[in-house]
C-alpha cells in the first residue's frame, strides 16, 4: 500500500452549483481521512477557501489547502496546477485523498489530462470526476442545452448563429463527469428532476451515474472511492473546443473573456434582510450570474456569509472573527464581460443607506 497512488477527486459544476458546499459536508463527516484541497477560486476574493477554513472540521487544516486564484485552472495547468501538485508530493505527510474544486467556469477536461504529467501520473490517478448541477437553474431553463430550441430560434434570429458559452461549458463539465450530483434537488419537484435526468442522459453519450442531493448532502463514501482512473479515458471525453479543432495544424485556446468579476469592500451591514432584499433587485436588474463573500454585522461575534446564483440569494453565520481580523463586508460579483460595473458598486453601495 506504500506505493499505491494516491486519489483525486475533480469536483466541478457551473457557477453556484453547490461545489464548496458539499466539499463542507465532505469534510465535516471525514472520518479521520486526511484530505488535501486545491481550491480555483474565480475572482480576486479567496472566498471558498476562506469558507471551507471556517467549517471546523479537523480535515480543514490551512497547510491542507491550496489556493489557485490567477485564472481558471484549466487556462493554468502548466503555471500553476502542476507545480503545485508536485510540492503537494513533497510533503513528507502526504494526504490521503486530494480533492480539486475547480472554478465554475473551468473546463475539466485539460485539467484531468494533466494528470498523465511525467511525476504525477505514477504517484496520483483521478478516482473520479464529480459534476453537480443545480437542479433549481436547470429546471427553470437558465442553464438548460436545448439544441431543437436554439436551431428553431436560429432560423428568425441572426444572433443567435453561434451556440451559447454556457451552454457549452455546461455540457463539457457533464461529458467528463464520472459521477453527476443533481444539488437542490429539494427545490423542484419529482416531475422537474425526472426532466433533468432525461435532458441530462439525451446529450451524453456516456451514462455516468447519477444521483441527487440537497444542500450538498452526499457522504464521503459516495464521493470518495469510485475508483475509475478517468486521466485514462480522457479520450472519451472531449470538449465542444477539442472536438470543433480536432485534426487543426495550429493550437487553439479557449478563454474566457465573455466573464468578468470584480470585488464590492463595503461597512458593516445595520440591516442584514433589507441589504439582502436589495441584493436580489441589483442581481435581476444588472443580471449578475454569482454574487458570494461575506458581511460584517454589527453586535453579532459571527461573520455572514453570503451566496447569490441569480435572484435566490442564501445567508448563514460560518464562524467567529478572529481576533485582530478586519471586520466588514466584501463580496465578489461575477457576471458577462459587458456588465456596468460602476453601476453595480453604486447600487450595492446605496443599499447601506
């Protein structure tokens, strides 16, 4: 056992899917498995990991996680994910799992053929590709990949002569999956997710399993152990990108420039439910795809963490501040690269009163 590999699990899922929250659950229920984390933080606020530290579980140490924030991961393998694997490999205790949660915008396809690198490949395989989808945006068609649709709309509209980035990206991070996690699954009905698994299943030509879940709430067991080895079918699994240039006699990069983020570093918040109310009018309005981070709240000894996909915007108390540590509120807002900034900071700003 000495010389076995050691596991990664890729954990990827469109922006707000879920992904930090069942890495918390994941952590939290352990078992004593010493697990390594290498967090793609979109942004420039480290809001995940700042997050996944103030879980309390003993699996949460800060030497256990990794914080990768020059861009999406799969734009910076050579850069940044395989050195930092390689120092991950120094260590003289070494992690028993290593879990990857890559950036929503992230495609996991170069990220696991990294995988196959001289030094990594004979010491770490991927036990899996973990993909979870909110079951919420889906069912209500913010993030659904509706070919006929798009074809039938194409005919009357010329603008739509080239297919959404999300979309793809959407069906890029399901093609490599291994196991797909329908999150929010308590949000819609059974009729709703029973559409989402067939919608789901008609665009793969693979069937990996899949499985629902609420607030992230998948044991370890089940995320843990598959076992499958997938840098070795990576062939299987190719991106809209790979496919559209495959045979070209010149390299091609895909990127994302269509996204943009910036951060919002505001006070302390008088009236949390009123800021919150407000929030959701500046998301609908500017339509702003993810807004997280976290807030100060006057008289409460605990910060309050903050998470927006679209217009349903979810609150709760993570941890105390630590001793010396700057209070106040600063929240990352991520959206389409023509998004007025300007406009947004001076509307979140104006919902302090």
């Amino acid at each position: 056992m000495a010389h076995a590999k050691i596991p990664a699990t890729v954990i990827t899922g469109f922006l707000g899917a879920g992904k930090t929250t069942l890495i918390r659950h994941m952590l939290s229920n352990a078992g004593g498995k010493r697990i390594a984390l290498i967090i793609n933080e979109f942004g420039d606020l480290g809001v995940d990991g700042d997050v996944l530290r103030g879980c309390g579980a003993e699996a949460c140490r800060d030497e256990d996680i990794v914080e990768l924030t020059n861009g999406c991961i799969c734009c910076t393998v050579a850069d940044d994910f395989i050195p930092t694997m390689e120092k991950l490999l120094e260590r003289d205790e070494l992690p028993d799992h290593i879990v990857i949660e890559t950036s929503g915008l992230a495609l996991p396809q170069p990220l696991v053929n990294a995988f196959n690198w001289p030094g990594i490949k004979t010491r770490v395989t991927v036990d899996g590709v973990v993909t979870v989808v909110d079951s919420a945006a889906v069912a209500a068609g913010r993030f659904a990949d509706d070919h006929d649709k798009l074809e039938a709309q194409r005919s009357e509209d010329e603008s739509l002569d080239h297919e959404s980035p999300l979309e793809e990206l959407f069906e890029d991070q399901l093609t490599a999956s291994d196991l797909i996690i329908l999150n929010k699954a308590d949000l819609v009905d059974a009729e709703a997710l029973r559409a989402i698994r067939t919608d789901i299943g008609a665009h793969l030509k693979r069937q990996p399993a899949m499985i629902e879940a609420k607030n992230g709430e998948v044991a370890p067991e089940v995320l843990l152990g598959l076992g499958v080895g997938t840098e070795d079918d990576i062939a299987n699994r190719k991106s809209h990108h790979e496919l559209e240039h495959e045979g070209a006699d010149h390299d091609h990069h895909h990127d994302h420039d269509e996204f943009d983020s910036f951060v919002v570093e505001l006070g302390s918040l008088d009236n949390a439910t009123d800021f919150i109310e407000g929030l959701k009018s500046v998301i609908a309005r500017h339509d702003i795809l993810r807004l997280k981070g976290f807030a100060d709240i006057p008289g409460k000894p605990m910060r309050l963490v903050i998470q927006a996909v679209g217009a349903r915007v979810d609150n709760y108390f993570d941890r105390p501040w630590k001793a010396g540590e700057a209070r106040g509120t600063r929240l990352v807002v991520i959206g389409l690269h023509d998004f007025d900034q300007q406009a947004i900071r001076a509307e979140i700003a104006g919902l302090l009163g």
